[in-house]
C-alpha cells in the first residue's frame, strides 16, 4: 500500500483524503492534513475534505490542530473553503498555545481573501497586533490590509501599525506597510493628526526590505495627492527595477514549526513567487500613482489598470511608446514576460485577466497564447482561438474587468 508520501508525490489527493476520514491515529492525521497543504499550495484540492478538517480542528490534539489550521489556510489560499471553519478558527486563536495562535489566524486571514469573515473581524485583528509571538502579530496585519480591501476599516488600527514600522521583525515591518498602504487607498485619514502619526512612514523609505519601502512610498504618493502629507517627504525614490521574486503574504505568514515544512520567511531567490505589492485585489478603489514611465511590472500593471477604468483596449506598441519606451523586438519581448507575469497574478487574487486588455493591431483581439496559457486554464476555455467561441470569452472577459475595475 502506498505511504501518505509516495502518495503526494503522485498528487493523489483522493487517497488522502480518505485515509484522513478513516483515521483517528494522530501521527496519521497530522501526515495527512500536511500533504493536504502540500498539494493545496499546488492548486490540488478536495472541498470533501473540509468537514473532516474541522471534526479534527475542535478534537484533535495541539499539533493536529495546528496542521489542520494550516490546512484550511492553504485551501482557502486556493478559493476551497466553508464557512463552518470560521467560528472554530477564532474560538481557538485566542488560546494559550502560541502555535496555535499562529495557524489560526493564518488561517482566518486566508478566509478575509474569499470573503469570510466575522462581523467583529477588525477589532479581533487589532488585538492581534499586540500578541507576544511575531507570526500571530503579521498575519493579523495581513488580514487587517485584506479587510481594507474588502471595504472594513477602523482608524484605530493606524497606530498599533505605524508602531510596527520599527519592529525588528522584517515581515512584520512588510505586513504593516501593506496594511498603511491598503488604508490609504480607503480614504480613512481626514485630518492632519492623522498625517502626522504616519509621517512615520517617512523613514520606512530607507528600510532594508525593498517591498516595505514600496508599499510605505505608495502610501505616501495617496496620502500628498490628498494634501495629507507635505510634498517633500518623498525625495529620492523611484519604483526601479521590476521584482518578479518577492514573496507574497501568503508566503511570508508561515515559517518552519518543527518539521511542518511550511515555508521559510526569508525571500528565496531560486523560487518565482509573483510579488503582489502592487496588486489591489478586491479593492476597487486602487488607483496607479507615482511615475508611471518605464517598462518594469508595476507600472505596466498600473497602466492596465487606467485602461481598466476607461474601459479601453490597447496594444502592444501603444503600451511600450505610452511608457516612454521604443517599440522593437527587445521590447516586445520584455512586455510579454510582464504580461505573463500579470496575468498569474490576477489568476492567484481570482481577479479578471488585465491582459485581455491587450490586443493585436490586425485583429483587435489578444493572441492565441492568451486563450491556450491563461483562459484555458482559468476559464476553462476548450474552443479554436481563433473562432467564435474565442470572441465569445473575451467579450465575456471584458465585461468582468469592466464591472471588477
């Protein structure tokens, strides 16, 4: 019979899942829900699973139900959850064990993504803010900068965050920048006391972490263009290179427990995460902001996004000349790879494909690779590329930037 690792190996989800339902053995279920996370991070997954997961999460024992946490953090990270999980999730983080703390609200963090989350969520996060274990502490700043996206904000989170600016802990530093950021772009600073507490934000332009510098000068360029923050507190900065191998909150919120081989926090430079740091999400306030010349990934992202909102097409060489660039083959190539890039991204947030946006001069359309690489697989596209269906599922695809955006 094949071990619960032979079977990972073959993704066999299936089998796993049914050894986890006809298993009461701890060290059993804890292999279990471990390749249920292995396989969840690669898109393999089973929502029959998710009741036994909760049975597991209310009986289990400390490290089953953290693994089991973690499960459905993982699964919710890929759109598989029900909202059952939620309550025994916030039940259990609040509790003594500081491991548990940590995948639960991990966990409800994932949820905020899909849209779960309980009524009193902000302030259950901003007392998490305050928590003696550093992962506990990030996860709840993630999970306040998602809720922003989902539209639910308190101006008293701003300054438990802005403390976090100087934590030593450099995910957490990263976390709270998000979180100013995401707050920002929700127009919840109205007076100049407000400014005053993030021109603290200021030195955070010097910080080690290059995706902490972005996003604090993100939330800076909002704060001056809404005359929150004088104009010469940002100097010297630009955008720069284009940062394909940041890691992404849903990365960065988990580190080594014992062997639970979730991933380490420290940026992995021979792994292609897709930064997020200029991704709005849900949000549908976003706006692009700073210079927007240039051909690297956020301005090519924020540029989508103004076409977006004039509910525009564009091409290629319309894109390159637009950012201050010569069309050439050179070029062209660059613009694909952003593009691809992109569209992985839209594909991780579940948001419409931007690069529909991009259409070929001759046919008014995006190329065959956009139907065979991304609505094939996101959309379930199976036509011609070239045919009726195709035209079909880009009008449809036009539509949801249109109402997304």
């Amino acid at each position: 019979m094949p071990t619960i690792n032979q079977l990972t190996d073959k993704d066999d989800i299936i089998s796993i899942v049914r050894i986890l339902h006809s298993s009461n053995n701890p060290k059993t279920q804890l292999k279990s829900l471990k390749a249920i996370s292995l396989l969840a991070k690669k898109g393999i997954v089973d929502y029959t699973v998710i009741d036994k997961i909760n049975e597991v999460l209310s009986n289990g024992n400390k490290d089953v139900c953290v693994q089991a946490a973690f499960a459905i953090g993982d699964m919710a990270e890929k759109g598989a959850y029900k909202e059952e999980s939620l309550q025994l999730l916030i039940a259990l983080s609040f509790g003594h064990d500081s491991n548990i703390r940590w995948s639960t609200t991990f966990a409800l963090k994932a949820l905020i993504k899909c849209g779960i989350f309980a009524d009193e969520a902000i302030n259950l996060f901003s007392e998490k803010l305050h928590d003696r274990y550093d992962k506990v502490v990030y996860n709840a700043a993630f999970a306040i900068a998602h809720l922003a996206e989902q539209g639910v904000v308190d101006k008293s989170t701003i300054s438990p965050l802005v403390a976090l600016l100087s934590d030593n802990n450099v995910v957490c530093r990263k976390a709270a920048a998000y979180a100013l950021r995401n707050l920002a772009l929700r127009d919840i600073y109205d007076s100049t006391s407000d400014s005053i507490e993030l021109m603290s934000l200021k030195k955070t332009l010097n910080d080690s972490d290059r995706s902490t510098r972005i996003y604090a000068s993100e939330a800076i360029e909002v704060l001056k263009k809404k005359g929150l923050i004088d104009s010469s507190v940002v100097h010297n900065y630009h955008y720069g290179d284009n940062i394909v191998t940041q890691i992404t909150d849903s990365v960065v919120q988990r580190s080594n427990v014992g062997n639970m081989d979730h991933e380490s926090i420290s940026d992995d430079k021979s792994k292609s995460y897709y930064q997020d740091y200029s991704v709005s999400s849900k949000s549908k306030s976003y706006s692009a902001i700073g210079d927007v010349r240039g051909m690297n990934y956020i301005h090519v992202y924020n540029y989508l996004i103004s076409k977006a909102k004039e509910k525009s097409v564009v091409t290629y060489g319309e894109i390159v000349s637009d950012l201050g660039e010569s069309f050439s083959a050179k070029t062209r190539t660059e613009l694909i790879s952003l593009l691809d890039q992109i569209s992985k991204q839209n594909i991780k947030n579940g948001e419409p494909l931007l690069t529909a946006l991009v259409v070929s001069k001759a046919h008014n359309m995006p190329g065959k690779r956009f139907f065979t690489d991304y609505m094939s697989t996101y959309r379930n596209f199976t036509g011609n590329p070239e045919g009726n269906e195709a035209l079909m599922a880009y009008k449809q695809e036009l539509e949801r930037i249109w109402d997304y955006w």
